[in-house]
C-alpha cells in the first residue's frame, strides 16, 4: 500500500480529477495549501510597493492505493497536472504501513477498496 501525495496548480485540480476518475481512482483527498518551489514565489505590487509574496497557491491530492494501482495513479495525475512550464508540482509515494475503515473495521487492502 503507498500514499500518493501530489502537489499541482490549483487550475489543475479538474483535470487531475477527470485524469484519476478515468483510471478508476475517486478516493481521494484535497485540500488548499501554499508553498513554493523553484518559482519562489510571486511578486505583488501594492500602491506602488513592490512586495516579495514568496507562497503561491496550491492543491494537494493524498490518495491511498493498493500497490496495482500506483503506476494509473501516477500516470493520470501527471496527465492531468503538467503544462510542460515551471511550477506543475511534485509527487511523492510514502509506504502506507496500515489502513482501517473505520465503519467496518477491514483494514489493508480490503480498507482502501
């Protein structure tokens, strides 16, 4: 079991989330963050005052997979997400040591489903 972390442009999120829906991933979770790579940032001028604003807006998708599912996983949010320009974002896979519904109590891969 892994988990699937992928920080993207946020007017990506769509298209990463038809990307996924298309390989039958749709567990997922989203949420907004900020941050910032080798963009480093953005500039902001305010009444004339130019600012450093070095955290820009971001999506990250956490998506618990059995391991056959890694690769569709990854090639779909790569699909969805890259523009081919500076700042598309970041994947990272952590070894997912346990996970338990907590409905049922399965837990492995009869948990992540």
């Amino acid at each position: 079991m892994k988990l699937v972390i992928a920080i993207i442009q946020s007017d990506k999120m769509k298209d990463v989330k038809q990307a996924l829906r298309n390989v039958k991933v749709g567990k997922i979770t989203v949420s907004d963050v900020i941050g910032c790579g080798a963009q480093v940032g953005k500039t902001d001028t305010c009444d004339g005052i130019i600012t450093e604003g070095n955290l820009l807006e971001r999506v990250r998708f956490e998506i618990a997979v059995n391991d056959d599912y890694v690769k569709p996983t990854l090639e779909a949010i790569i699909e969805g997400a890259r523009t081919g320009n500076i700042g598309d974002g970041k994947i990272f896979i952590v070894q997912l040591e346990e996970c338990i519904r907590i409905r049922t109590g399965e837990s492995g891969r009869l948990a992540i489903g």
